[in-house]
C-alpha cells in the first residue's frame, strides 16, 4: 500500500515521474528513426532525441529539489554548500584539538570551515555550575564542555544550536541548568553509556567531526600552590587566590579512549588551546597514557598561547612563560608551534580586565625560539564584548601551519 501513496493527488511528484517516462519513449523513438535511411526521419528522429534528453533531464532534476524540499526544507537552496560541506571539506587536514573550556569552542567554530576530519579531546575534570550538579547527583561525566564543542560543531539550525546552550531561569529545581546539559544527561541515562549520548546528541546536531571526553573515569583535578598548600577539585582552585606551582589528577594513569588514541594515531596537527592553562589546557595532558601517545605522534604539535592573563592563576606569565609550564608538566616534545597573538588590545578592554586583575599576556617569542620551538605572531583577536580570539583567524593560521609545513616535505 505504501508504493500507492505515491499516486494520491497534490503529492506533487507524478507530474515529474510522468515526465521523466515521456522523456526517455521520446529518447528511444529518436534512437530509432536516427537509424532509417531517410534524411528526413534521422533529422525528426535527432530532434525527438534531443528533445527527450531535455525533458528527462528537466524531470530529474525536479525530483531531485523535490525529494530535497522534503527532507530539508530550510536549507533547499544550500544544495551547494552541503555538497561542498560533504565531498571538499571531507578531504581536509585531520585535525585533533585538545582543551576545555570557552577557547576550545572558538577553535572549533573556526575550524569546520576548513574540514569535517576533526576530533575534540576534551577535558572532564570540571566540577562546577551545571556540570557539576549533573555530575554529582546523576553520577556522569561534566557535560558542559562537551556540549560546547558540540554547538561549535554542529552544521544544523541556529534554533536547534540556540535550544542547546539555552539556560533555565525559573525555578530552584532547573535554574542555572542549560537544556545541552540535561538532554546528554538525560541520553546517557536511556542508553546506559555517556559515549553513546554524545554520540546520540552529534547526530541531533549534525556535528563535523566528532567529540570525546579525555577519559570516562570521573577523575578530579587538584593544585598545588606556591605556598605548599592544595586544593583538590577544578571550582576551588579557580576561586582560590593563591598561585599555582603545580597540578595533577587524582588518577594520572585513567585510560585514554580508544577514539582519542585512534585520533591522535591518525592526526596531520593535533592543536592546544586556547584556554584557561591550568584548568582547561594541562588537565588532559596530565592522563599519561594521552601524553605518551601524543610525543610519539608525528603530527605538527601546536599551542595557541591564551591573549590575557588569568587571575589567580596566570599572573604575570608571558608567552614563555605559558609554554614552560606546559612543558614542566609534561616532556619538551609536546610542542612545535607557539601561536601568539600581536594584536593591540583597545584601551577600553584594558581598564576593563584590570579591575578582574588581568593583563595581556608578554610576547616574548625570542625566549620561546631559543626554547627550540617555533613562534607564528599574528592580529588573531576579536574585541566585541570580550577580548578572545577570532576562530576564523584562528583557524585559518592553523590551516597554513599544515599546509607549509606540508609543502617544505614535498
């Protein structure tokens, strides 16, 4: 019965199939006259031919938008840009971004314009707001930064990405909690399995590329302050005023995910940052298992160093400063690239991140080259609410790193 429904009236499709079988008689009709020994049938039968290729051309053609109109309604018109998303972007660099946080997003945001082969590797060690709820009352991975990425990947409707970082303002019960949040919770809880519910939630929001927590244990960060004393979980050392010396996880050897191991095999560039260094940045680096399988890769190790300083955490660090302890906490061979922002920063923006005792961070490349690490220095930053950097920018110098580097082995 349900090969009928194609026949009922105002379905819109007949007209065009009908056309379609009226096109190829007429084709094949051509074909035969082309063939008798009169002039006059080969010149009537070419033209019946021709004839029958435009009205089975015309015919398909219009199936096609038809079929298209039905299954996506709002992005008709973007037939190009969906087959240029599928087939060109499909073939771009494999790119691993590694971080947490606001910054990973930016990155992200940039990036999918360039390529579908992306993988976020992101950090599960936060335990505040609405993650940390989720988190502590249904026993689950934090799900915010995930869901960040998520949005920042996605290549669906803006209401559908708008749905997903809306946040509840009512009662006590859902205020503060972020609707993203609730439905990957709310996925790990039907299939048992938070890999599953984000990959559930990837095909809602038709993500570009592919999102994975760091680990799946629920692993907790803690600092180690200049004064000696530590701070065990990622809300209280943000808000602790005291200045890090160092931080570690309660389970350094947690196991890295067979998808992020895969990942990373397979990478042309595997990206860190931007992001908070000590909350969002180190925390991943920290599981060994990512570590050892990152210094062995061949893929072009890049940090994109973070624009201003980091109250409490960060205080005074110039770009050296952030790559060493990057490196203090892990090996030397985890970086080849230092992206540093050269960019002045409006005098507006400045008076406004002192009063949050924060600054733009020191541009000393020379002391990073003498590292033996390589510096690219570029405007990169946006000043519109915030000063952050501008995925687009962003995503464009990580682009032309791949490719020269790729160039300079050819």
């Amino acid at each position: 019965m349900h090969k009928f429904k194609w026949l009922i009236p105002g379905m819109g499709i007949k007209r065009w199939v009908f056309l379609c079988v009226v096109g190829v008689s007429l084709i094949v009709v051509g074909g035969i006259l082309i063939f008798r020994e009169t002039i006059i049938y080969k010149i009537s039968g070419s033209l019946t031919a021709l004839g029958g290729v435009y009205l089975t051309i015309t015919s398909i053609r219009r199936m096609i938008q038809f079929i298209i109109g039905i299954l996506l309604p709002q992005r008709q018109k973007k037939l190009v840009d969906i087959v240029y998303a599928k087939r060109q972007l499909s073939k771009g660099p494999n790119i691993v971004a590694v971080g947490g946080g606001t910054g990973l997003s930016v990155l992200l945001h940039g990036l999918k314009e360039y390529t579908n082969n992306i993988t976020a590797i992101v950090t599960v060690t936060d335990d505040g707001g609405s993650s940390g709820r989720l988190r502590r009352e249904f026993d689950i991975l934090p799900p915010g930064d995930i869901r960040n990425c998520l949005v920042a990947l996605a290549d669906t409707e803006p209401l559908m990405r708008d749905l997903f970082q809306f946040r509840f303002k009512g009662p006590a019960g859902l205020k503060g909690h972020n609707f993203g949040n609730l439905f990957i919770t709310a996925m790990t809880e039907l299939t048992g399995d938070f890999e599953k519910a984000i990959k559930a939630s990837s095909k809602v929001l038709a993500i570009r590329g592919q999102v994975i927590p760091s680990t799946l244990k629920p692993i907790t960060l803690l600092a180690r302050h200049k004064d000696g004393h530590t701070t065990r979980g990622e809300t209280k050392i943000t808000e602790s005023t005291e200045r890090i010396d160092e931080v570690f996880l309660d389970l350094p050897y947690c196991k890295l995910t067979e998808e992020a191991k895969d990942a990373i095999k397979q990478a042309d560039a595997i990206v860190l940052g931007p992001g908070s260094l000590y909350t969002s940045i180190i925390p991943n680096l920290l599981i060994r298992e990512l570590q050892d399988i990152m210094t062995k890769s061949d893929a072009i190790k890049i940090y994109i160093c973070n624009v201003m300083t980091q109250s409490h955490e960060t205080d005074g660090y110039s770009a050296s400063d952030h790559v060493k302890a990057i490196i203090r906490h892990t090996n030397s061979r985890i970086i080849d690239y230092v992206i540093i922002n050269t960019q002045v920063i409006p005098e507006e923006f400045l008076f406004k991140y002192k009063e949050e005792n924060a600054y733009p961070v020191i541009n000393d490349s020379d002391e990073i080259r003498e590292m033996g690490y390589k510096t690219v220095e570029k405007d990169l930053i946006d000043t519109k609410d915030y000063v952050r950097h501008n995925s687009e920018k962003l995503a464009k110098t990580i682009i032309n790193i791949i490719s020269d580097v790729k160039n300079s082995h050819m």
